[in-house]
C-alpha cells in the first residue's frame, strides 16, 4: 500500500526527517514477537531524510557563512524537499544490531532496533540535488522506519541505530522471518 506522509521538516540542528504517527504504519504482524524479544515500541516515528552524514556535510556548508547566506541556503534546501514526492511503500522487516558509542553520552553500548524497510522512489533523486546543493557526495541515505528499540541504557531517546547508506544497512542487518 502506498502511503503519502507528510512534508519532510527542517529541525533547527538542520536534521530533515518526516514525523510519521502511528496510523502510518502497520505493526501488527510484528507486535507480538517484537514485545516478546524485549523491544519496546518506538514514540517518535519518522524517515531520516538528512541523517547524521549529511547533517554533518550540510552545517559544514552552512558554519563559515553569514546568517543571510545560512538562511538562503535552509530556504533552497526547502525548496529542494518542496520538489520530490515523499511517498513510500512497506515492505520487509528487519533486525538490526550494532554495539558502538552512541548519542551525547559517547558510552560504549549493544543496541537492536526492529526496522521496516520502504520503498521511496524519490530519495535517489533527492540526494542527487541534495550533494549539488551541499557540495558532498554522500551516500544516499537508506530509506526505512524504525518500528522498536532496545538497548543497554536507560535513556529510549538513544536507543535508535543510524543506518545512513546500504552499505550500512548490509553490515548490521537480518531478515526476520
């Protein structure tokens, strides 16, 4: 089923995702043994659009200029969101697992997260505009929807696995069948 979200936002870090609620996406065959494993379902759905990688190439971009050159470039990075179709499709989930120094904190830690893969025709596309726009050659980022989470600390905000390429997704991932 195609499911059309809403508009990618701009947060004030210069991080672009789309804030999905839960209706967007469909958990039910995976609740169960999700809950079962110890996952705990994640609150803040979303598709990273501008991930860690490129969060980075852009705010280096954007730290040496004024603040009019700053916000004429955020604008015409809207408008390149403004430009692409944000529509997806689900389709399998997967189990990712990673143990490295996430978040502020920069502790050590093994976290997994229960993830939908989608299909979103456009975000080729927009990174193609996005490296112009940034003056980089970052991958682009893999397109999926992190449904639960579970790791070694307390805090769930940090819970999360970035997974900004395929390349990354190939390393830390498996089906779950």
């Amino acid at each position: 089923m195609k499911i059309v979200p809403s508009k990618p936002k701009i947060f004030p870090d210069n991080y672009v995702a789309i804030e999905l609620s839960k209706s967007d996406v469909d958990i039910s065959q995976i609740y169960d043994k999700a809950v079962s494993g110890g996952f705990r379902e994640q609150t803040n759905l979303h598709i990273t659009i501008v991930g860690s990688e490129a969060n980075d190439a852009l705010n280096a971009k954007l730290d040496p200029l004024g603040a009019g050159d700053k916000e004429n470039l955020l604008l015409k990075l809207d408008d390149l969101i403004s430009k692409f179709s944000w529509d997806f499709t689900e389709n399998e989930f997967f189990l990712i697992q990673k143990t490295g120094k996430f978040g502020t904190g920069g502790v050590e830690e093994k976290r997994s997260s229960i993830i939908q893969v989608i299909d979103m025709p456009d975000m080729e596309k927009f990174y193609n505009e996005f490296n112009k726009l940034a003056g980089q050659s970052i991958p682009t980022q893999f397109p999926h929807i992190t449904l639960f989470t579970k790791g070694e600390r307390e805090d769930p905000d940090y819970f999360g696995i970035p997974i900004p390429s395929i390349v990354e997704f190939e390393k830390i991932s498996s089906e779950i069948k």
